[in-house]
C-alpha cells in the first residue's frame, strides 16, 4: 500500500495558464519523494492534486493502482496524512484537536500518538504528566507545539501516504529538533511527499524531483543530481 503514480496530468487554475503540465511519475509504496524548486513551480498544487483538493483536468492520479477520482474523498483522505505549514486547530483541548479526523480513537491512542510525535513540549510545561495537558486548552500553543500536534494526529491516522510542508518558520531550535526527530519516525514505512526546503531531508530522499514552471524537469537522489551538474 502507498503506491502513487501520476499518468500525463494536466492541470490549471481557474482563469490561469497551465499549471501542471503532462506531469509522469511512479512512487513505490515507502519512498520519500522530495519536491524541489523555485517558488511558483506547482509543488504545493501537485501535493493539492494528490489529496484532491482540486481534480486534474486530464490524465489521472492513480493510488494503489485505483484512479483518486473514482474514491470518495474522504475514503482517499484516511489514506493520506498530512503536516502543513498550517494546523487547523478548534476551540477545544489538545486531545480534543489529536483526535481530530480519528473520533473512535480512545485516550490512551491519542497519550500514545503525543508520545511518539515527540510532543514532550506538552507535559514538560507541566509537572502532572500526559494527561493534564492533553486536557489542556489548544488555543495557547506554540507554532512548533502546533506542529508536534499534527504529527501526533497523523500518527494516530496510521496513513499510507504522508504530505509533508517543511516549516521555514519561526521556531526555536529545540521544538525544531523534536519535529525533525518525530517527522523522521513518520515517515518510516510511508510512502512520503515533502515539499523540502531542508538539506538533510532532501540527503535522505528516495528520489528528488525537481519541479520548475508546472513540469517535472529532472528526477534523482541527490548524490546522482550533483554529478550529473
Ligand atoms: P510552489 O508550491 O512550487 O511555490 P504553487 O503550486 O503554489 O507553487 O503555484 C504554482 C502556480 O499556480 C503559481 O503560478 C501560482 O501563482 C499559481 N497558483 C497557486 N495557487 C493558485 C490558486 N488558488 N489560484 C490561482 N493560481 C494559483
Ligand atoms: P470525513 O471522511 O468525514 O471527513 P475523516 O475521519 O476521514 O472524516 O477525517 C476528518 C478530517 O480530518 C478530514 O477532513 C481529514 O482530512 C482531517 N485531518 C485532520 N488532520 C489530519 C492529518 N494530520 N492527516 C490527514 N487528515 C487529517
């Protein structure tokens, strides 16, 4: 499971030029594809395309070999994980907003998702443990406390596939740390597409496509993109 392929996918934006064009790829399952290129190249619209928040215009998506417009979206969505730049975020406790998306998940799956995202920021605050700050109101938290939550919310999804927007933003080096080191555990087994803004995650891709002007230019790891440059 975690199969993604893309078959000449075209793809506009209402009253725009092409924005994807004629786009071929195959991911296999538990490989980390980093997206690279200049800004306004189409890789945030590609990882929209893979979650559906748009269709393509012609070509298709497949996902384990079943084209995504043929799956209801929601049915694709428990498939995919994903932590953006972002977190929604409702009125309501951090355990509350971990279990977002995961209603039947009991307390202590949501404790254990806290747990492996790494969320130690949680209970540090505080010296009652897990459980008293997970109960605590989400509104107060920290960008990078927000994206410890995200993790753990994909975590408790248990995805095949995971969407990736590495942070540029704000924060301190040791929240950063922990998200890098529970992104890492993430990714393990997934088959993964990072927007990478990092060097140390496009060193680790599986493959890195390089996306300039909606076309997928040129694709490798990254020992291979440098010799051939
Ligand atoms: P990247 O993520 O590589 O920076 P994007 O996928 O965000 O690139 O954008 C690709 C192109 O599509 C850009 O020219 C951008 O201005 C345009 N674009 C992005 N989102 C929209 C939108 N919602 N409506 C119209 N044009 C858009
Ligand atoms: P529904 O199918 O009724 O929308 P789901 O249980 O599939 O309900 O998911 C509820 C919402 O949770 C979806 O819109 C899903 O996209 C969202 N969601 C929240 N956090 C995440 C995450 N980290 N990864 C994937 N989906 C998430």
């Amino acid at each position: 499971q975690g199969n993604v392929t893309f078959s000449h996918v075209y793809f506009s934006y209402e009253n725009a030029d092409s924005t994807i064009s004629d786009m071929n790829f195959h991911v296999q399952p538990g490989q980390m594809v980093a997206l690279v290129g200049p800004t306004g190249a189409g890789k945030s619209t590609i990882i929209h395309l893979i979650m559906r928040f748009y269709d393509c215009d012609s070509g298709a998506i497949l996902v384990d070999g079943r084209n995504i417009q043929q799956i209801s979206r929601s049915s694709l969505r428990k498939n995919i994980g994903f932590v953006l730049q972002d977190v929604f975020l409702f009125e309501g406790t951090i355990r509350e907003n971990i279990r977002y998306g995961r209603l039947d998940a009991t307390d202590e799956e949501v404790e254990e998702a806290a747990k492996r995202a790494n969320a130690h920021s949680f209970i540090m605050r505080l010296p009652q443990g897990y459980d008293t700050v997970l109960t605590e109101d989400a509104s107060g938290i920290s960008q990078g406390q927000k994206q410890l939550l995200s993790i753990a919310r994909a975590i408790l999804r248990n995805p095949s596939i995971l969407i990736l927007d590495e942070a540029t933003s704000n924060i301190d080096t040791v929240t950063e740390m922990k998200i890098q080191e529970a992104l890492q555990q993430l990714m393990k087994g997934r088959t993964t597409f990072c927007i990478a803004h990092r060097l140390n995650t496009i060193r680790h891709a599986h493959q890195i496509f390089v996306i300039n002007d909606g076309k997928l230019i040129e694709k490798g790891t990254h020992d291979s993109l440098i010799e051939a440059h």
